[in-house]
C-alpha cells in the first residue's frame, strides 16, 4: 500500500513536474493558457510562473483570428501571419452596453446594426470601431470608476482606449442581462465576503489602447502593429477611417485558481526610454529629459483640438519593469523575432498573494487589497515592480494602492472587479472626475 502510494506521487510529481516546468519554458501557441502554471509545492514567489502565464496569455490574445469565428484563433497560422487578431474580434463594449438599454445579440458570432455605434458604422467580421457616446469617453484615461485627463501621443494624437469581452463573459453579461442597472444585484447588509456577481471561469475581458499614426516618424512606424478602424473624431464628431497602432494591452481573465482575476499589461516597447533622456523616437516621450509633469495638464472637458501639445511621458524608476519580468521579454521576443509582435513587452503581472503553496487555489473571499496581491505591501512583496500602464495609467506609477487590483478591488463585491460593467450598465454613469473638468473661465 505503501509503496503504491510511493509510486502515485513519483507519478503525480513527474507529471507535475512535465506540466509545470519550474523554470518555466516559453513556447507560441495559439491557445490561451487556461490557468496559471505552478509547481505543486511552491511556496516563494510565483512571478515567473505568472508573467509567463501573462505572455501565453498575450500571443494567444494577437494571434491570427479564425476567420468568421469571433474569439477562435486561426491556429493553422503562425502568429506572423495577417488579418485580424483574436482579441479585435470579441465584443466590444458597444455592442455590450447599448446606449439606449437594448439587449444585445444573443449571438456571440454576430455583428451589430450601424444602429449599435455612435458612427453607425457597419461592421463586418475583425473591424475595429473606436467611437464613444460622448467625445471623450474612449479618451478619458481610468480613474476610480471615473474618467481623468487624456494622454496625448507624441503626433498631437489621444490615445484611444477599447474594452472588449471573450464569449464566456459576454454570454454571462447577457444571460444575466447586466447591461441593465437594475438588473445589477445589490449587495446586502451586512456585507457579503464574495462578490454578489461572479463571472465564469474562463471570463477573459481586454482593454487595448489605440493611436492614430499619422505623423509619427518611419522608423517607429515599422515596430507597431497597425490596422485600418473607423475612428470618431472628438472635435467634430465625424467618422473617417484611420490607420491606428495598437500602443497597450490590458488583458484579465478569471481562472480556477485564481478568482480575483490574473491580471497582465502589455505595452509596445517605444512609449518613453528605459531612462530618462535617451535619444531616440518615442511614441509618449520627446527623447529630452523634461521631466513628466505631476498631473495630467489637459482637460478632458473640453478636450483641446488634435494635433494637441503633448506632454513628456518617463517611466518612473523606482517603479519600473521587475528584472524577472524583463528577462521573460527577453525571452519571449527572442520567439517573435520577424515578427511586429516582438516590439511588445509585459510591464507587469498583477495576481492575489496567498500565505504557503502557491500552486493552491486562492479562496473567493480573498480580496483584491494590495496586502493581497503582487507587486503589494504584504509579505512578500517587492518594490521594484511597475503596477501602471504608461499607456493607460500614465500618472498611477508612484502609489501602488493606484495598481490594478487595488482600483479594481472597489467593484469586487458589486461586478466582480469589473469597473466597465458598474460605469456602463444602462443608464450608463460614468462621467469625467471633477479635476479633469476645466471650468469656463
Ligand atoms: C485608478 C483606477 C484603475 C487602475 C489603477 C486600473 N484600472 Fe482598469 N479600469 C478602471 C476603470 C474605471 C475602468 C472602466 C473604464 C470605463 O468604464 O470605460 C477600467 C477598465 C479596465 C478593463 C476593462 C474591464 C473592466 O474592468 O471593466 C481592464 C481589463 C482593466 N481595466 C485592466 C487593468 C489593468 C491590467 C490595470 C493595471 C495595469 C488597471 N486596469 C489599472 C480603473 C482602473
């Protein structure tokens, strides 16, 4: 008996061991990774389990997309091949949240009426509509569940932001019929510990940032990844067809053993220099060593007309990239090579902390706070990891209670941590923050 048991955990352990290699070994695929990959024990940190867990997570997210199948990824092709990707055809938020509370296609497959954007365009099979109900609202960076000044690319250009949903997510949205605010459940007295709603595992929710390249210098040009969009002009409201570049990636996807979401921010690496002052050409930086202003000195009501005066961009030293996470780029844009996407780079992967083995499933109940998460406070936890996008939380890059899971944290208990469902559930509130409002002089 003994030995037999002797023999299942050799077995259970080697297997372990083939599944989850420790160090972990990149490889592009075409499936997303279901789950992060742990080695059963593991109690230091998990960081190079999770950031490659965050690369599977992205080439599969940019891979070719299989034709006329929304969310399947073409895996007859490499991921150098052309065409729309994967992520470009999940459903966008407007097809979601509808601005006057219809309910959305039951039909994940499908593509919406013109009726559906505010350009009433018609959309096919991998197009990209960047178009909002308000001027400003695909421009407005994210604030705790409201919208703060814009960021200006270095061609006068703001950058565009796009929250798009896989089938899982967006199937329970509609079934549920959260696009509605009042079918929102409300959270009881006293206070649950797990969320009121839960989204199932398998949810994947991404959020892309977007810039029109006209005027960027050639050079900068051939590192992006572009593609044709319809793009609503803030100043004028008009729709015209642009070529934009994508420039950041938020991916989340809520797994088994991790319900509070893992989350994964990816930027194209030509945003700002490693340190300040470098020369060359950068997509939020001017190449000087003007440093990064405070706050963010534009408006986003009223939003001033493009080309508007950009402002320098720096990644902040003492938060930047985790030397891990730089040797898993390394690693991973070495496989890209002769391809665009090896012009991208993982800035942080943001997951719940648990005390002991790593490889065991994170409990519900466990929150979002930064004590309970990486790069964190608690034990454990590091400094010298960024928490912020430059691309999306520009000026969220000193305080790490600003990382994405402590924002997130406040719609736990409410939508599951997702912020876009408690700001556009129709009536839609989502408005711009007081200090990103310029009061009529
Ligand atoms: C200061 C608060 C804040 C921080 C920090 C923040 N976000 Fe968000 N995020 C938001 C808000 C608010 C929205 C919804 C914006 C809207 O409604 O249009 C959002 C939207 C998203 C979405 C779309 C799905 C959703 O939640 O509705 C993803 C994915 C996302 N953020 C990922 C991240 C990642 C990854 C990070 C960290 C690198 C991060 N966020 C940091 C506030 C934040």
């Amino acid at each position: 008996m003994l030995l037999r048991t002797m023999a299942l955990a050799a077995v259970a352990l080697a297997a372990g061991a083939a599944i989850c290699p420790n160090p972990p070994v990149p490889a592009l695929s075409p499936r997303a990774p279901a789950d992060v990959c742990i080695p059963d024990p593991f109690n230091a940190l998990t960081l190079n389990f999770f950031d490659d867990y965050s690369w599977r997570m992205f080439t599969a997210m940019v891979w070719p997309a299989a034709h006329n199948q929304r969310g399947g990824a073409d895996t007859a092709r490499g991921i150098g091949g052309s065409g729309a990707r994967v992520f470009e055809t999940f459903k966008s938020l407007w097809e979601v949240f509808h601005d006057d509370g219809s309910a959305p296609t039951a039909a994940f497959n499908a593509y919406d009426p013109p009726s559906a954007n505010t350009c009433r365009a018609a959309t096919r099979f991998g197009d990209v509509v960047l178009a909002a109900s308000t001027p400003y609202g695909d421009i407005g960076q994210a604030g705790i569940g409201e919208l703060t000044g814009p960021l200006v690319a270095q061609n006068g250009r703001y950058v565009r932001y796009q929250t798009l949903y896989n089938q899982v997510a967006y199937d329970y949205i509609v079934r549920n019929r959260y696009y509605l605010r009042d079918r929102l459940p409300p959270i009881p007295s006293p206070r649950p510990d797990v969320p009121v709603m839960q989204f199932p595992v398998g949810s994947i929710v991404v959020k892309a940032a977007w810039l029109d390249v006209r005027g960027l210098p050639k050079a900068l040009l051939s590192r992006l990844y572009k593609r044709p969009a319809t793009v609503r002009d803030p100043d004028t409201g008009a729709c015209s067809s642009a070529t934009v570049a994508l420039i950041g990636l938020h991916i989340v996807q809520k797994t088994a053993t991790r319900p509070q979401w893992i989350w994964s921010s990816f930027e194209q690496a030509d945003t700002a220099p490693l340190f300040a002052g470098i020369v060359g050409d950068y997509l939020l930086n001017d190449g000087s060593p003007t440093p990064m202003p405070e706050e963010n000195p534009i408006p986003l009501v009223p939003l001033p007309k493009q080309p508007a005066k950009p402002f320098n961009v720096v990644r902040n030293s003492a938060t930047s990239i985790h030397p891990n996470t730089h040797a898993a780029n390394s690693a991973w844009r070495d496989l890209l090579k002769g391809t665009v996407w090896r012009n991208y780079q993982l800035i942080v992967t943001q997951w719940p902390l648990q005390p002991g083995n790593q490889a065991l499933p994170v409990p519900v109940a466990n929150t979002g706070d930064i004590y309970n998460t990486f790069p964190g406070t608690g034990p454990g936890a590091t400094s010298d990891s960024a928490f912020a996008n430059l691309t999306m939380e520009t000026f969220d890059q000193r305080r790490v209670e600003l990382g994405c899971m402590s924002c997130h944290n406040r719609a736990r208990l409410a939508a599951d941590f997702l912020w876009s469902v408690l700001d556009h559930a129709y009536p839609a509130k989502i408005a711009p923050a007081p200090a990103a409002v310029r009061a009529a002089r």
